[in-house]
C-alpha cells in the first residue's frame, strides 16, 4: 500500500477541513492512504425480475413451497402486496 506523509502550514487546510483550534497557524503533518469503496449494486425492481427469469432461479421454483400466488405474478407485485399489507397503503 502506498502512503503519502507531508508536513504542510495548517492554514493550508482551512478551507477544506474543519481544525481544531489547537492547529491553527501552525505546523501539521498529514498522512494519506488510498481508500477503495466497493460500491454494493442497486438493482432496480424490473432487474430483479429479470433475475427471476434466469434458469438457475428457475430451477429453484420446485424446490421452494408453493402459495396462492398466480404463476403470472412478478416480483413487483409481491413487493406491492407485502408493502401495502405492512403499511397498510
């Protein structure tokens, strides 16, 4: 990993952070460190239903129990049935 170490006049900072009063006009040493966000995907409902669809989903549906649900049904409609019995919409 590779670091960055600098020693810089606080007043350098002032703008972009918020100093404590103790570093004011004077020295300070700042180290960095790269950071690597690893950004969860958001699907959006219509992709999910797209999952759904995909043969590794499919081949689950025997294995899941079975509900009064029509075979037509989407993930969405589920959604919005189970939203609107919660929420009471």
């Amino acid at each position: 990993m590779t670091a960055l170490r600098q020693v810089i006049d606080s007043s350098v900072l002032k703008n972009i952070l918020d100093l404590p009063t103790d570093f004011l006009n004077k020295k300070v040493e700042i180290i960095m460190f790269p950071v690597e966000e690893k950004k969860k995907p958001r699907l959006t409902m219509a992709q999910i239903d797209e999952w759904t669809k995909t043969p590794e989903i499919q081949s689950l549906i025997g294995a899941l129990k079975t509900t009064d649900l029509p075979p037509d049904i989407n993930m969405s409609d589920i959604r919005n049935e189970r939203l609107a019995e919660k929420y009471k919409l």
